[in-house]
C-alpha cells in the first residue's frame, strides 16, 4: 500500500461522493424565521414528503414563533431532510422555551449523533430518558452513539432492544457492523443473511465494511468492484484496506457517518473517547452547545457532508437470485452484488443564493423582486432576480452570490435594512430560473 497517501479526509470524502454518495438534502426555512438561531443555510430537498411536513410546521410557527411543539415538528422534519443545521436550531430553540422537554433533547442528541460528537449525544439521551423519553424509541440511534465510544456492547444492546419493538432495516445494518467491529463474524453474518436475501442493496454495503473492518480487505474490494464503475472502485480499495487499523470508535465513525480520520490520527483515539473508555461517561468533559454558534455543525468550506454508509446505496442494476431464506446453512458468500451505474453527468452547478421571499405565483414573485431590489439598491442592485420550485411553492433568490461569506454578510446588512432573508445553496443539478 506504499503508492497510497491519505492527503486528509476531506479527500476520502470526496472520492466516495464521486462513487455516488448520497447528497445531502437541506430544507430551508420559507419566508419564516424561527428566532435567528435557526437563520442557516439551505439546499433544496428531494423529499416531498418532509418539505410539506417542514412546511406546515412553518406557518405554525408563523402564527406563533413560540410554539414548542411545532418548533420540534421542523426539528424531525430537518432531520430527515438531513439539514443538522436547521434542525439544531428548532430543537435548541423549543430547549430554550421548554427546558424539561425530553423530545427536544431527545432531537438534540440525534443532531450531534450524526455530527460525530457521540459523547455529547450520550449526554443528551440520558437527559431525554430522565425527562420522560421513552429508551426504546431512541435505542436505535443511541446504539450508535455507544458504537462511536468504542463500547459494541452497550450499542448491541441498545439496537436489540430497538429491534424488539418491530424489524428495522437500518438498526439492523447498525447491529451487523457493530457485530463486525467487536469481531463477531457469525452474528454479522447472520444479521445480514435476510437483507441479503431479499435484495437489499444498502446490505452489500455493510458486508463490504465489515468484511473490510475483520482484515478480509480482499473480499471487501471484490465486492466494491462488483457494485462500483472499476475506476472509483480501484480508488476506493485502500480506504478499505485501512479500515482494519482504525480503532474500533474510528471503524463505526468511518462506516455509519462516513468520517475518516487523518493519517496521523489513524488507530489513536480522541482523549474524549479514551475517557469514556476508562472512566465512562461520568469522566468526560461535557462540551454541550445548545444553540448554533460559530461554525455550523455540517462544516464551513466547500465541503458537502458525506457518508460512507451511502457508498454502495444507490445500486440500480437488479441482484443474482438469492438462497431460500429458510436455509440457515447459506454462505452469503455466495450472495453477488449488482453494479452500480454511473450517475448521469450534472448540468447545473451548485451555488451560492440569498433568498428573499417565497410564494406560488413566479408573476407575483416577479414583482416582489422588483419591489425588494427597489427598496435595497444598494445592497441587492447587482443581483439578479431568480426562482426555484420549493414543495408546491417557489424561493425568489438573489444572486448567485459569490461565496458564503459574501452571502452572510449580504443577509446581514439586508436585515438591519429591515428585510428578511438567509443564505441558500442549491445542490448540483438544480435549475434555478432567472425572472425576465
């Protein structure tokens, strides 16, 4: 492996985004703003669904900023549209209002779950629990904070008693890379049998992390090379051969939230997470924010957030033919994956907007710009007026911006102009239309 250089982990990340990594969809917050905690940067989302679920919680919280229950609504909507971001100040905003309330902290741990401080998570659930959370509910995801300390145990526990309410397949692929990282290569497998047996591309996945994590880096890279365009997937196998030499807190970062750690950090644990080894939870610092500051949780440069776990998700080709589910005896060996297709070039870049407005009619919106750039000449004069479809609505966007510095400080000035707005990002691919 001597030919092969880990640069940062930032340049993982984007190698596995180039192999299809799913991208991240934001929600933005509409003309609504729920106190400035949650004034973040957007990107469009895909799923209808949680935009109209974001979307009634907004005119909720239009009617009342103060209304906990719908601050909690955009928090889980946000979640699901992957905009931690967002989601943190709905859920830090309801904790500001509502102190004792365990589905704000119980939100609250999920967001720094999956912002890879699983320390401060821990934290935020055993407070949930001790406001009235129930533990099954969360168990799924509170498994994988433990599997992020390092402690498999606590999370196979944890995913068996959230897999005792019902069959899920996503704690399921949890428990099995769990099973994989303590070592466990019978339980891995016969977790995945099932998955693997009906199909389930996001399974192939699994078994190549966690054939990779218990040094079978070969098989690994054999199925990278069945599921993956040859060239990304020969770009990929090192990342994989690594996998077995990071700790086991690094194997489940790398896996589940698609965190790689530098070179130099490779096998050597944060000190948070040496404490927590020693000394449990009670022996670490707590380092808990409960509202945005500084930096945003997803990063402040160019980088979109990835995930590893996406890495062999978006398969589209069909699979082999898998064994009768009633033989316990089946080699999932045996079980061949299908090749991912190459996704079709993207045409539109993603850029940097400040959105002004929203509304149905792009002639209304038309208008609006006219007014809005009239009333800001100075600030929004240069700007073009554009729009883009938002659930069954449209943003009206100025720009595009030429960073996200520039458009902070352009969100800025516009409202101490009195006019609301907040940065939006649209994702690669996305057509934005410019009024005429």
């Amino acid at each position: 492996m001597a030919w092969f250089e880990f640069s940062s982990w930032r340049h993982a990340r984007r190698l596995f985004r180039l192999a299809g990594l799913a991208l991240l969809a934001c929600t933005g917050l509409g003309a609504v703003s729920a106190q400035e905690a949650v004034n973040r940067e957007i990107v469009q989302p895909t799923q209808s669904s949680e935009v109209e679920r974001l979307n009634t919680a907004l005119h909720e919280l239009a009617r009342n900023p103060q209304d906990v229950v719908a601050l909690i609504e955009a928090g889980n909507a946000a979640i699901q549209l992957d905009d931690l971001d967002a989601a943190l100040g709905f859920y830090g905003r309801a904790q500001e209002l509502s102190p004792g309330n365990a589905e704000a902290k119980m939100g609250l741990a999920v967001v720094y779950l999956h912002s890879s401080r699983p320390i401060e998570s821990l934290r935020l659930f055993v407070d949930a629990e001790q406001s009235g959370a129930d533990s099954e509910q969360m168990a799924g995801d509170r498994g994988l904070a433990y599997d992020l300390v390092g402690d498999n145990s606590q999370a196979q526990a944890s995913y068996r008693m959230a897999l005792a309410r019902g069959p899920n397949d996503e704690i399921s692929r949890r428990l099995a890379l769990s099973l994989a990282i303590s070592g466990d290569k019978e339980g891995f497998e016969q977790v995945l049998l099932p998955m693997l047996q009906r199909q389930d591309y996001a399974a192939y996945r699994v078994r190549a992390f966690g054939l990779a994590i218990m040094g079978e880096e070969a098989k690994a890279v054999s199925i990278a090379n069945a599921v993956m365009p040859r060239d990304l997937a020969s770009r990929i196998a090192p990342y994989l051969a690594y996998m077995s030499r990071l700790t086991r807190a690094q194997q489940a970062a790398a896996a589940n939230l698609g965190s790689f750690p530098r070179a130099a950090d490779i096998g050597r644990d944060d000190a948070r997470i040496v404490q927590y080894a020693v000394g449990g939870l009670d022996a670490v610092q707590a380092d808990i924010r409960l509202a945005p500051v500084g930096e945003p949780l997803g990063g402040s440069g160019d980088e979109s957030s990835g995930s590893l776990t996406d890495a062999f998700g978006d398969i589209s080709a069909q699979a082999a033919l898998a064994p009768d589910a009633a033989d316990r005896s089946v080699d999932i060996s045996t079980i061949e994956a299908p090749r991912e297709k190459r996704p079709p070039p993207v045409v539109h870049p993603s850029r940097v907007w400040v959105q002004v407005a929203t509304g149905r009619s792009v002639s209304r919106l038309r208008f609006d710009w006219r007014r809005i750039q009239r009333n800001n000449p100075n600030l929004l004069g240069r700007y073009g007026g554009h729009v883009v479809r938002w659930g069954r609505s449209n943003r009206l966007l100025a720009g595009p911006v030429a960073s996200r510095g520039e458009a902070h400080r352009l969100v800025n000035a516009l409202k101490r102009a009195g006019q609301d707005s907040f940065m939006y990002v649209s994702p690669k691919g996305q057509e934005i239309i410019k009024l005429q």
